[in-house]
C-alpha cells in the first residue's frame, strides 16, 4: 500500500510540474523562453509537452509553424492547469492550523527599498517567523508586476501604476513624496533654480517614479540640462554626495541604514508622490503569510516615522 502511495504521489509531481511547463509557455509564448523561466533545457520542455498530450490524449500545440503555437483546447486546460499548480504548491500550508507560515516566499522589490524598508521589514519577519524562507528579487514596478501575473513571484513591493492589471490586489504601505537633493555645500535652496542652473541626474524614466518626475518637470516648464540616467537610487545620491549634480528622489518612508549626506529640498505642495504598496494575485492561497508580510512592512515603516 505504502509502494502504491510513493508511486501516486510521484505520478501527481510529475503531471503538476507538465502543466506548470504549459503554464510557462502560454505566458512566455515560446519554449525557449519558458525554459529560462522554469530553469530547464528546451530539450526537456519539448519531452514534458510530448508526455503530457499522450498523457491528456489532445493535441496541444499548432506545429505547423516555426513557433508552436497553444490550441485552442490547450488555452482552455492552462486556465485550469494555473489553478491546480496553485492548490498543489499550497496544499499542505492550506490544511496546517499555523497556515502555512513556514517554507519559501519569493518577493519582488523595488531598488529604492532594498537599503531600507525591505532589510528592516524582512529582519522582523524572520525573527517572528524563522521558517519562512524568502527569495528577493530586485525590479522595476512593470517587470515585477508581470512576474507576479505569471506566477513568478508571490508578491512584490511595487510604486502603484496608473492602471493595475486585472487579477491583481494592491495594499498601500506609503505615500512619498519626490524631493530634490543637491549638495551638502551648496548655499542655494530654491528647488527651480537648482534644477535651472545644475548638471540634472535623471531617475530612470523607465520607473514608475521617474515618470513622475519628467511629467512634474514638464508641468512647472522646468527645462534642466540633464547630464545621467541611472536607475539606482544609491548611484544618484552618491554622484550628487560627489558635485556632479541635482536630483529629484523619492522621499523614502524607512531611511537607508547608512544614508550617504546631502542636502535634501520639498519640492511644495503639489511634489509628486509615488504610491508605495504590496501587490500579489487575487486567487494567492498564501493570504496567511503575505499579511504577516504587510504587517512587518508597515511596522518598519511606523518605526522609521517615530
């Protein structure tokens, strides 16, 4: 009976990873693609594919051109499969009283929050919780969000767009307003004539914040002579720290353990802010850990406002 019970539950790991492959295909488009994501060769997706439509006796993919492509019975079995891969990965933190608050949480965050808020927030996790593994991956709000929609991550730290995709649920941890940073010796303190006068180091425009801060430039008619763009927010304040320029940042909520001197400017009442939050999918089984995940976020946050 035990042999049985081995060979079922191999069975059931073997057709759980075949459709989390399909998963993976259907989102990326290609096989290629879907084997970086899953970290396989393209010899073994073509294997997993071949095995599950014998297996499922459909044919799942168009051959007949360069790049297969799903039929139109295999885009109906990825809408099931994405629910299944989901139960399976969470079946037994579903059934334990403590809800599962053990085992790996793979995290997406953005680069502004990984000398702050993530360490600081993380620490407190793991203290309370020690069996929670966390993987941390660094992005860009757009990147992170798909990964999220594709099952790559299980939540991100992200600036909320202006339209958040469908499926998604997005908790606000903070509001930070833009500043302008400049100098620790420089005399100057009006943000216009900074910026009018100064070398300008762009926040890259490829982040939800440095867009915020081009359209706020364009709506004061602020023409500035920009010098870099960077998209590391430690890069900027060290190239300012060194008189290489100004910049307009994120006023961060949880501060930087070893935050590099400059002088630091509001930019008045109508600064731009960037919306802080937490965002994972609507149908994430593990809700239990990723609200002790907010709670450790916003009591860094209350802590560093102290």
């Amino acid at each position: 009976m035990a042999e049985k019970s081995t060979q079922w539950v191999k069975g059931l790991d073997m057709t759980i990873r075949q459709l989390r492959t399909l998963v993976a295909i259907a989102d990326t488009k290609t096989f290629g693609e879907a084997a970086n994501v899953i970290h396989v060769t393209h010899a073994a997706i073509s294997q997993q594919m071949q095995a599950l439509e014998a297996q499922l006796d459909i044919e799942l993919f168009d051959r007949s051109t360069r790049t297969p492509k799903l039929t139109p019975a295999a885009h109906l079995i990825v809408a099931k499969a994405r629910t299944l891969v989901d139960a399976y990965d969470n079946l037994v933190p579903s059934a334990l009283e403590d809800g599962g608050l053990k085992g790996i949480i793979t995290l997406g965050t953005l680069r502004t929050t990984l000398t702050g808020l993530t360490p600081k927030a993380m620490a407190a996790l793991k203290s309370k919780w020690p069996e929670i593994g966390l993987h941390i991956r660094p992005g860009l709000t757009g990147a992170l969000l798909t990964e999220i929609e594709r099952g790559g991550l299980d939540a991100a730290i992200v600036v909320k767009p202006n339209l958040m995709p469908a499926g998604l649920t997005f908790r606000e941890l903070a509001q930070e307003p833009m500043q302008l940073i400049a100098s620790i010796d420089e005399t100057e303190v009006d943000p216009v004539v900074l910026l009018k006068s100064k070398p300008f180091i762009r926040f890259d425009r490829n982040a939800v914040a440095g867009t915020l801060i081009d359209n706020w430039l364009l709506s004061k008619r602020i023409q500035v002579a920009e010098t870099m763009e960077l998209d590391s927010p430690e890069a900027i304040v060290s190239m300012v720290h060194a008189r290489l320029g100004v910049s307009i940042v994120p006023d961060l909520a949880v501060k930087p353990f070893d935050a590099v001197p400059v002088m630091r400017i509001g930019l008045g009442p109508d600064a731009p802010i960037r919306t802080l939050g937490l965002v994972y999918r609507d149908n994430q089984v593990k809700k239990r850990v990723l609200d002790e995940l907010f709670e450790a976020l916003m009591h860094a946050i209350e802590i560093s406002q102290k």
